[in-house]
C-alpha cells in the first residue's frame, strides 16, 4: 500500500516537472516569435507593450506609470504579454526595483504570463540581465517566500518583507557607509527613514490589516556629485498609498471633497499637521521625522511618491501626476561630504 | 548626590531599536517600555536613584520607538499594567547620555511633555 503511495507522488512529481518544462519551452517560443515579428498563433492571445526609453521614476514618473497602466489593463488569465524592452536606453535602479515589485504581484498581474524582450543598449541589456529580471519574466516563478533572488546587480541588494525589520536597516546602511567612508559606521537619520517607511508599510498599506503588504528595499551606489561620492535608496510598497490611508478632517477634507490637488495634502503631512486616522496625537510622526531628517541634512535628495503626487523635497516641489501610483515610494541619497554619523563600530 | 545606575540600551536591550509595537517587528518601544525602563524607573524612584540611559552604541531610533518608551512611561499602559509617572518625578530620576546623536534628548524631552498633556 506504502509503495504504491510512493509510485505515485513520483509519478505525480515527475509530471510536474514534465509540465513546467513545457510551459517554459511554450513560453521561450512565444517570446522569440514575437520578437522576430511573426504572427502569434491564434490560439495564444499575446498582447505586446512598449516600455519607453527611458526607466526612471524619480524623474520620469509619469512615463513609468503610462508604462505599469497599459501593463495592467491588458493583463488578464492566462494570457501572454510581451514587454517590449528593446529600445529602452536607460533604466534606473528605482525603476527597476519598482518594474520587479510589480512584476511579482499577482494582483496586478492577475495570472497573466509575462515575458521580456532584451533591450538592444548593451548596458541596459547588462542591468537588466544582472538584476533576475529575466529569470523572472520569462520562467516559471514562484512567488512564495523569496521571489526576487537576492542578487548583486550594481552593488545594490534588494531586499523584502512584511514587517518592520531594524537588523536588516542597520545592515544596508552599513554596506553604504563602506563605500562612502571606507568603513562601518551609523547613520542615525537614514536608519530612522527606513525604520519609518517599514513601519508606514505595516500599518497604511492596508489600513485594515496590519503587515500584510510588503515593502522593498534596494541600495545602491549613485554618481560623483561635485567629486562626492554618493549612495542612494530606494524604498517601495504597492499599498494604498499614504494619501488613500488618511482621513482628513477640517479644510484638507473640505479641499480634498473639493478636488482640489492633493499635493497640499502631503506637504502639510509631512510638516506634521495632518492628525493620525487613529486620533492620537502621539502618533502619525513618521512622515515628519523624514523630512526632518532631510532638514537635518542627514539625508538628502528625498523623493516621495504616492497617489497622484510627486514631491522633491530637493527642490521644494510637489507635483501631481496624471497617472496615479497606488503605493509609496521614497527615495534618498547619503552623501560621503557629509558625515552624519554617530559611532564608528 | 544621588547615586545613579547606568542603563546601556545598545547592549542590554538591542544595538537596532525597531518601532513602536512588537505586532510590527522586533526590539519595539513598547517592549522597551514594559520589560526594561518601566520597571527600571520605578525602581530608581522607589529607592531614591538617578537611572541613566546611555542612547549611545545603536543604530538609531526611529520616533515612534522613543514615543512608546519614553511618552508610554509618562502616560502608563492600563492593559500593560502600567500606572503613569509624574513628569516632574520621571525628570528627577531620568537621566539621558546621547553623544551619538545630538538631538535624541531634545526629542525626548518633547514626547515626554506632550504625554503629560491629557488628550
């Protein structure tokens, strides 16, 4: 009786191993068919997308999120879509880590297959092909525990997860003091940023339940700045999105009701003068800490992004997008001029 | 001069504070609170010592770590167990060390007064 069990979960396994070679197969013809220009087979519903040439978010946010919308709304079961990647030229770490986010979400995908073409820039080609993105789109994956492999693709780390993780905090902010000071040490105001973003994913991603959106987490090394050696992060959750989590009382309710933009919305969050939805005046400091961090001069270059509004700090701007982006991200840079350090290890 | 007990957060609670709740992650402020200073606390009042929290050694604090902690010990927890300390009281027997990061005391003293303020 044993044994016959045993026959059978064999079986049962080598059938699965049959089938997904099949579907890998199946999907690696489709992608070279499309990209030769051939006519799909009838059977196979494949739609193609264009990405733009240019992958950024924090300065091309809108042309990003044109590119996520015509993703989604072709996305349907079962259905093959193309990426159609050949002529982008740039792609920034952000957008990248933002394209894999997506990427791995079934919601967003809603069980569609998809594939990716090659760009024909040779270093976007390299980014892309460094970074798992391929092994991503164009294989079976399995979005269970660790969908990304955690791979170095221009010394950046991607890392992810659904609750607050300090540990993890302290060790991306260290292997970017080792580039920029040649040795461990602690940033207080990056590590807060962080810790706060994690924190904000926890609760605000999902209002209604805590942890159970994932955030993301990328660093990497940035360019010279005036001889200045940088190293910027990248944090991102496809929640609801900071401006969908709150609830506004008084004139921002009124001028939210209004249509107004909600630009104004966001400034005066993180000047610390929207009240917590929770009504408590000890909470809802998280967002202020980060700009405070930022007039600290211990971050710098912060970019939020969430909903329809764009702001940099930098620069003092806040935008509103056209396409919104359901989620939050931010973006900062550390700078090796500034040593906002406390205590060398 | 009263005698004083030197409490290392770094090295007798964690070198990576998290935030505020344990259901968000690890090391948070209301554990900070319950298991570490509270008791510490009432004890420095009960047997008339200064209790010194060194802030220094860690990865940094996020702010609603050292709200929970520090603005906790002020408002107390009911469901914790965890009676309100007099402003004044705390401020007698608290000390802070943070050479690390200069504005940890500021921010601090700021939580803690904003607790002693009744919503």
């Amino acid at each position: 009786m044993k044994g016959k069990r045993q026959k059978a979960v064999l079986h049962q396994q080598k059938r699965s191993k049959k089938e997904a070679k099949r579907k890998l197969k199946r999907k690696n013809w489709l992608a070279k068919r499309l990209l030769m220009g051939l006519p799909k087979r009838p059977s196979f519903a494949a739609y193609i997308v264009k990405a733009p040439q240019v992958l950024s978010f924090i300065n091309e946010p809108e042309l990003l999120l044109d590119f996520f919308e015509n993703l989604r709304l072709v996305c349907k079961p079962k259905r093959y879509v193309l990426l159609d990647l050949e002529d982008v030229t740039s792609i920034s770490n952000d957008a990248l880590l933002l394209l894999l986010t997506k990427l791995q979400n079934r919601n967003f995908l809603k069980g569609a297959n998809i594939l990716g073409s090659r760009p024909k820039c040779p270093k976007t080609r390299e980014i892309l092909e460094n970074s798992g993105f391929f092994g991503i789109v164009n294989h079976k994956f399995d979005t269970g525990t660790n969908p990304i492999p955690v791979s170095n693709f221009m010394l950046a780390q991607r890392k992810h997860s659904k609750k607050v993780q300090p540990e993890l905090a302290q060790a991306v902010i260290h292997e970017a003091t080792k580039h920029l000071y040649g040795k461990v040490c602690e940033q207080p105001g990056a590590f807060r940023v962080i810790e706060e973003f994690m924190a904000n994913t926890c609760w605000h991603a999902n209002p209604n339940e805590p942890a159970t959106e994932r955030w993301w987490l990328t660093g990497f090394q940035g360019p010279l700045k005036d001889g200045f050696k940088t190293w910027c992060f990248a944090l991102v959750d496809n929640g609801v999105g900071i401006l969908e989590s709150i609830e506004l009382k008084g004139w921002l309710s009124a001028m939210d009701w209004l249509g107004f933009s909600k630009t104004n919305i966001l400034e005066n969050l993180l000047n610390g003068k929207v009240e917590s939805r929770t009504g408590l005046k000890n909470r809802g400091k998280g967002l202020p800490s980060m700009k405070r961090e930022f007039n600290r001069k211990r971050i710098f270059n912060l970019h939020i992004i969430t909903n329809n509004v764009y702001a940099n700090l930098a620069k003092n701007v806040y935008l509103t997008l056209n396409i919104p982006f359901s989620g939050t991200f931010v973006y900062f840079e550390l700078i090796s001029q500034s040593n906002g350090k406390t205590s060398d290890l | 001069m009263e005698k004083q007990v030197i409490y290392k957060v770094a090295k007798e609670f964690t070198p990576t504070p998290g935030v505020r709740s344990p259901k968000e992650g690890n090391f948070s402020g209301e554990e900070f609170l319950s298991k570490h200073l509270y008791p510490k606390m009432v004890q420095a009042i009960e047997e008339k010592f200064t209790l010194v929290i060194d802030l220094d050694g860690t990865a940094g604090y996020a702010t609603s770590f050292l709200e929970a902690a520090f603005g906790g010990l002020i408002r107390g927890c009911e469901a914790d167990g965890l009676k309100a300390i007099d402003l004044n009281v705390a401020k007698k027997h608290l000390k802070l060390i943070s050479h690390d990061d200069p504005y940890l005391e500021e921010e601090i003293e700021e939580y803690m007064q904003e607790a002693a303020v009744p919503a």
